[in-house]
C-alpha cells in the first residue's frame, strides 16, 4: 500500500470536511490563490476609500484616521476594519496555500518556479501591511517605523542611520509622505508584478474566486468588521515607549525577534528561513518524466493540445514539414510537466484507429506512448473473467489502486485520467467489457489543475474529441477520490460491480424475448 | 412517501451545511481577528524606561598632514601633484556608557566607508527600569589621545515608559541628553 506523509493525510481529511460544508466548487482549500487575490481586491477597495480621506502629513496622519475610525464609523471605520482584516485574512489564505503545496508535494519537479516565487510574494505582502501600520502613526506605527528603520540600519550599504529620525523631533512630512507612496503605489505595484511572475508558467489562471465562496468570506469579513472594528493605539509621541501593544502578528511577527535577538540576527533568520523555503523543491529534487513528444505525420495542427496544456508548454506555430496543414504544436520541454493531457486532446489518440498497427498519435508520452495504454487496456480485458467484466481507468495521483485483486476487476493507470481520450472508454466496451470505472482526483483538485476537469467535458461533449453517444453511459462510472479514500473506493466498486451484473442480467432476459419476437 | 422522506433529508442536508459554513466562516474570521491584536506584546515590564543612544560624529583625522618632497611630486602625474598628503581615515570611536556605575553600553566602531572616511552612526537603545539613575558617558574619537575625549555625567529620573535619548553634537561642547 502506498505511504501517505502525515501531513498530506492530515490536509486531505480537512479538504474532504471543508466539501462536506462547501461543496468541492467552492472549497476554500481548493481555491486558496483565488481567495487570496478576492482579499486583494477588498483591500484595494477599501484602501482607494481610505486614500480619500487620509492626511499624509506627520501631524494629520492620526487625526485623520481617527476621523474615519470614530465620527466616519459607519462606513470610513467599516472600510478601515475591513480594509486591516482583508489584509489577516490573505495572509492566513497565502500561508495555507504554501501548507497545502507542501503537505501535497506539488512544490517540485516542474512546479519549482511557481513555489520559488511564490515564497518571497509572501514577503512582499508583509512588507506592504507593516508600511500600512506604520500610516496611522500611533504607538504602533511608531514602534513599527523605529524597528523597520533598525532592520535596515542594520544592512551595510545603507549609509547613515534611519533609526534616529525616531528618537527626536526631525521626523519631517516629506519621510512620511515617502511611506504613504510606498504603500499606496510602489508596494502594490510590486505586489503586482510579483503575482504575475508567479503564475507566469500557468495557462488558464483563475484569480476570481467562485461566487459562493467570495459572497461568504465578504459577509463574514464585514460581520468581523461591524462586530470588532479595527481601532488604534493613542497617538504616536517621540519621547515614548509604549510598554504593551497589541501586535497584528499575521504582519508584525518579526518585530519582537529584533527586540530579542538584535535586527542583525533576525535578518539571518528570516533570510535563511526564506531560502530554505525556496530550496525545498531541490531538497531531494522529484524527477518529472520525459517532456511529450510531437509526430507531425499524425498532427493536423488542430490546437486542441495547446489549449488543454495546464501548463502553457505548447505553442502553435506555422508548419515546417511541408504538410497541407496551416499549423503544427511545438512542446517547450522545460515547462512540460509530462502530464499527458494533451494526449487525451489529440483526435488521433484514437485507439480505434490503426487497430492492428503500432498506434501513433500527434503528440505523445514517450514513457507510456497511447499505444502502450491500447496495449494495456487490451492486456487487461483478456484477462478479465467473471459475470461483471470491469477495468479500473485510473489517475496515478489519486487513489492507491495497488490492492485491487479481483478476477473480474482489472486496473490501468494513467499520470492524468486528463491523459485518456474519452475514445479509450468506447473502445474498451466495444472490446468486450461490461463496465469502465474512472477514478480521479477530487473535484476541483486536480494533482495538473484540469485533468479532470477538460475530462468531463469531453464526456459531456462541451470538449474535443468527445465521448460519442454511442458509449453506454449506464456503464461508465467515474469516481473522484483523494489518496486517503481507499474504503471509499472499495464500496463504489463494489457497488458498480452489482449494479453492471444487475444490467447484464436485465440485457440477458431482455435478449432472448427480442429474439422470439 | 419515500419522496418525502428523501426531501426532508435534502433540506437537513441543505441546513446541516449551511450551519457547518457559518461554522467555518466564525472560526477563520475568529482567528483573522484574534491574532490581529492578541496575544498582547509586552515591549517593556511594569515600571522600565528606555535610554537610546542616538548620534552621528565624524571622528578625527587618524594621522597629521604631510608635506611632499619635490622627488616624491615628480614621481606623480603632473595633475595629481598636490604639496600636502593628508590621509583621510579617521578614527576609531570609542564610547562607554554607565548607569549608576553599571556599564549599561559599550561601542567600539570603524568609521564606516572604503576610506573609512565617514562619519558613524550609533544607534543602541537599552531597557532600565524606571526611578532616579546616575548616568556617565565617555567616548574616544581620537586615536592619538589617550583617555577620554569628551565626558559626561548627570542625574536623570526616569518615568515607566519614558525614553531618555543620550545624544552628541561636537559644535555644543559634547553629550547632551532630552
């Protein structure tokens, strides 16, 4: 039986309870990066509301602030607490999408460029919070500029010190007015283009969370911000050292550590923390399978594959072999994360096709080519005996099918069930079997993003090549499961296995009845 | 009626997960409001003030000008020929700061800069308790004396929370505090 870390374990029973609540649409686990961006947008909101009435001047920063928290309440301290709490909030959603990628493996092999730079997007995020306390100049954003201001006194090519602009009276309006540009435009600029780089290597991004999800997280964030409002220290005062304050530690973490252990040492924590994080994926390095291979002869430029690709690693470009066709793919082997799924694109993946010949396709895996898998699912249905004929077409990421020992059950795994052409189910009914039973990861939660997804709708025909409606579907069962589901698959099985006996039975009493009429 | 039954059970399950996404949305924006603000950060103990020793001070010339021997002139390129080489590094600072005879601080710093030609930046802040304190400071900012430079000594009260800021301007005659 395969071994499942802990951790993953751990985060798959709380996805499988979070689409007991939410439904697999609109579980918040599975669309944490979409969260994280509807976050973004609250805060980008409220913060344009916010900028309205916001004095950027050391004298008039508090008072201001104050005005929208307190004579404003209704609406200016409904922005300012939902702007604060938006900003926790995608703080809590970043970190456990870094958890998820982690406790599911998905940071290594050709998922190094997403994590390596999706660590430092957190910094940049945190950056962006301490610079927006820093704005109220209170308590707080004073003892956030003196520590800031430590942190980069600290560093050897910054000359002078920063820290003293703290201590007396020189603070001037410019220095502040310098803070607010950083937070309302270089930071989220910054933020921005971080975002893009960290989705560069992706087709199809998704950055709007699912309607639900967002309706429920706004009513939630605005009850918090009604209920709790988001409120501030008493003013800043040079002379001063506040003894207790309360810390947002979602943002201002870092700070007692300079307290503690000097800004040098926290420099070389958090540095050697983050570049730890970023090493991860080579730390051991997961090999990815050889990149997938294009056959012109077998290729009419059809496009298909390259809108499938999850992964933008195929391109369309014009022909060079002569052929009648306009255009023919070409795979970027860096980007390819040898998934498969343009395999099961491709209209000549057909295993109907060539059926006594070596079976090529347009684009294919050279590690398991749509030949070997013909092969195989042949291999398998002339080993199937019993009354319920049935082959398991199944993910390899998903389910452990390695206990499945059943005489009339035989099992195909795939790297992707996006890999199989919706043709292979036909065929091997066609071949003799009375049942094909899917399995994949859950939904909205594929192990390469749209596997399952570009699957049902080659079976629901919204999606080329498409499953004919020759193919029974009364005899097709697809089964969306995560590696910790092993019973749960056992008793669909099961389940299938009878209701296939029950239609072979109702097929054999029907038959002889048509023959006498 | 096994309509009905399945009915109702779709509706309890329709409530059962309406009731368990409330659940859920209470406990996120629970801990997005508790970790917000709390636990509370205690930056200093009941009854500590803060002294902060905060200045910046160019030191003095580490050796004395020299007047250049026409052979060495005539090694230079003529519009490199300056009579007088004075040397551009400064010295060490050096600087002690004792609190009713305790020593509380203590800096040794390198001019910073390739030359080592810049003036220094101190920055070190100290938790005290609060209360009636005999503050000296003396400092070093010439390699060629030995001793103190500049000194300083002075009684301070200080209030919970206060920060006494310990500061150094040449021009005023030395260490002054406010």
């Amino acid at each position: 039986m395969r071994y499942i870390n802990p951790i993953k374990r751990a985060y798959l029973g709380i996805e499988a309870w979070f689409n007991i609540a939410f439904g697999s649409e609109c579980n918040p686990l599975y669309n944490l990066g979409r969260l994280a961006f509807f976050f973004f947008w609250i805060v980008f909101i409220s913060g344009l509301y916010l900028f309205i009435f916001f004095d950027t001047s050391i004298s008039g920063a508090y008072a201001s602030v104050e005005y929208m928290t307190h004579e404003q309440w209704y609406i200016g301290g409904v922005m300012r607490s939902l702007h604060r709490y938006a900003s926790d909030a995608a703080v809590i959603v970043i970190l456990l999408h870094m958890l998820r990628e982690f406790a599911l493996g998905r940071y290594k092999g050709f998922r190094w460029f997403s994590w390596v730079t999706g660590v430092p997007t957190l910094w940049f995020v945190i950056t962006l919070g301490i610079t927006g306390y820093w704005l109220v100049w209170d308590e707080l954003g004073l003892y956030v500029a003196m520590l800031s201001s430590q942190l980069i006194d600290v560093l050897p090519f910054i000359p002078g010190s920063m820290a003293r602009n703290f201590v007396g009276e020189q603070l001037s309006d410019r220095f502040f007015t310098l803070m607010a540009f950083l937070h309302f435009l270089g930071q989220p600029l910054l933020l921005i283009f971080a975002l893009w780089i960290h989705v560069k290597r992706l087709s199809l991004v998704k950055i709007s969370a699912p309607k639900g999800l967002a309706i429920g997280s706004f009513i939630a964030l605005l009850a918090l911000s009604l209920v709790a409002p988001a409120v501030s220290h008493k003013p800043a005062e040079m002379g001063q050292v506040t003894a207790v304050l309360n810390l947002d530690w979602f943002y201002l973490n870092v700070y007692p550590l300079i307290d503690n252990i000097t800004a040098g040492w926290t420099w070389v924590l958090t540095l050697s923390i983050t570049l730890f994080l970023m090493l991860l994926p080579w730390l051991p390095p997961k090999k990815t399978g050889p990149a997938a291979e294009v056959h012109l002869d077998h290729c009419n430029g059809c496009e298909q594959c390259a809108e499938d690709c999850p992964y933008d690693a195929i391109s369309v470009q014009a022909r060079t072999d002569g052929a009648k066709f306009e255009n023919e793919v070409k795979v970027n082997t860096h980007l390819c994360a040898a998934c498969g799924i343009c395999v099961g694109s491709c209209p000549s993946s057909n295993p109907f096709r060539q059926k006594n010949e070596l079976l090529v396709t347009g684009i294919d895996m050279p590690q398991m080519p749509i030949n070997e898998v013909r092969d195989r699912v042949n291999e398998a249905i002339a080993k199937i005996k019993g009354d319920s004929k049935i082959i398991v077409l199944g993910c390899e990421n998903a389910l452990d099918f390695s206990r499945i020992e059943a005489p009339d059950l035989q099992v195909v795994s795939l790297f992707c069930i996006g890999m199989m052409p919706a043709t292979l189910v036909e065929y091997a009914l066609a071949n003799g079997v009375d049942g094909v039973f899917i399995t994949g990861c859950r939904t909205g939660d594929c192990y390469y993003r749209y596997g399952n997804v570009w699957m049902d709708q080659r079976f629901d025909g919204s999606r080329q090549p498409i499953l004919r409606q020759r193919a029974d579907r009364a005899r097709i069962k697809v089964f969306r499961a995560a590696a910790t589901d092993s019973k749960s698959l056992y008793q669909e099985l099961t389940e299938f296995q009878n209701h296939i006996k029950k239609l072979n039975n109702e097929e054999g009493a029907a038959q002889p009845e048509s023959a006498h009429e | 009626m096994k309509k009905g039954l399945r009915s109702l059970s779709l509706r309890m399950n329709k409530v059962l997960r309406y009731g368990l996404q409330v659940f859920n949305y209470t406990l996120f924006i629970g801990v997005v409001w508790y970790f917000s603000i709390k636990p509370p950060y205690h930056q200093l103990e009941d009854n500590e003030a803060v002294i902060t020793l905060s200045f910046a001070h160019a030191t003095k010339i580490r050796g004395a000008c020299r007047q250049l021997t026409q052979e060495e002139l005539m090694k230079l390129a003529p519009n490199m020929r300056l009579s007088v080489d004075c040397p551009r590094e400064r010295s060490t600072l050096m600087l002690e700061l004792y609190l009713d005879g305790k020593l509380l601080t203590k800096a040794e710093v390198e001019p910073p800069g390739i030359h080592n030609d810049q003036s220094i930046n101190l920055f070190q802040r100290s938790k005290v308790s609060a209360g009636e304190h005999q503050l000296r400071v003396w400092m070093n900012d010439d390699v060629n004396v030995k001793g103190p430079t500049y000194q300083y000594e002075q009684t301070i009260i200080l209030k919970p929370e206060q920060q006494l800021l310990v500061n150094f301007d040449a021009s005023s005659g030395g260490f002054f505090t406010h």
